[in-house]
C-alpha cells in the first residue's frame, strides 16, 4: 500500500511551489520593463542635450560672422529640431509599450495568484475529503 502524506504536509509543499511558480513568471514577465522605463525617461533628455547641443552651435556660428543670416544658422537649428524629434521619437513609444505591458504583466499575474488561490483551495478541500476528518490549520 503506498505511503500517505499529512495533508498539511503536501498543502505546504503546493504552496512553495506555487510561490517559486508565480516568482520565476513574474521575472519573466517584467524583465524589459526596465529597459522600457529607462529609454522612456532618458531619451528626452538626449534629446534636450542635442538640442543645447546646436543652438550653442548656432551662437557659435553667428559670432563668427559678420552678418546674422538664415543659412548661418539653419544648419545648426535642424541639428537641434531633429534631436529633439529623435528623443520624442524614442521615448514616446517606450512609455506607451511600458504602460501596456506592465498593465498586461499586471493582469496575468493577478490571474496566476487567483489560480493558485484557487488550486490551493480545491485541494484543501480534496484532502480534507481523503481521509474523513479536517486537517489542522
């Protein structure tokens, strides 16, 4: 005849691994919402820096000349609107794909833990029933 176990014994052992379960999927889950969060909150400020970046560049090109034209410092202020674009340009999907991940990464791990939850308790129930009389809690 096999072996039975305390049912508290086996509850305790689901539990654990349930926790290390729901630990290792929300690694999984969350690994690149860092790397998300970082771009969306940097990049703008990449993009300030090559902005200052040509509008010193502009000044510097007007002191040289004689007289302020356009075409002095036209090349200088595009270098500043195309930074600016390409810090938008990276943080504004960062923030909206971190948002939608984590709101999703959110969700299914609240749907992991009601499982577990769940499991947990349909087999407390099915142990209880295994042997005629309820575990100590």
């Amino acid at each position: 005849m096999p072996k039975t176990r305390d049912p508290d014994t086996v509850l305790e052992g689901v539990q654990r691994s349930m926790r290390v379960a729901w630990s290792r999927e929300e690694d999984r889950l969350t690994q690149h919402l860092v790397f998300l969060a970082t771009v969306a909150s940097a990049s703008p400020y990449i993009g300030l820096f090559g902005t200052v970046w040509g509008i010193m560049g502009s000044f510097q090109a007007l002191s040289l000349t004689q007289q302020a034209t356009l075409a002095t410092v036209a090349p200088w202020i595009a270098e500043a609107l195309i930074a600016t674009a390409m810090g938008l340009f990276a943080a504004i999907p960062a923030v909206i794909f971190y948002n939608r991940l984590s709101n999703s990464s959110s969700r299914l791990l609240g749907k992991y833990e009601d499982f577990a939850e769940e499991f947990h308790a349909i087999l407390h129930r099915n142990l209880q029933g295994r042997d005629g009389k309820p575990s100590a809690s």
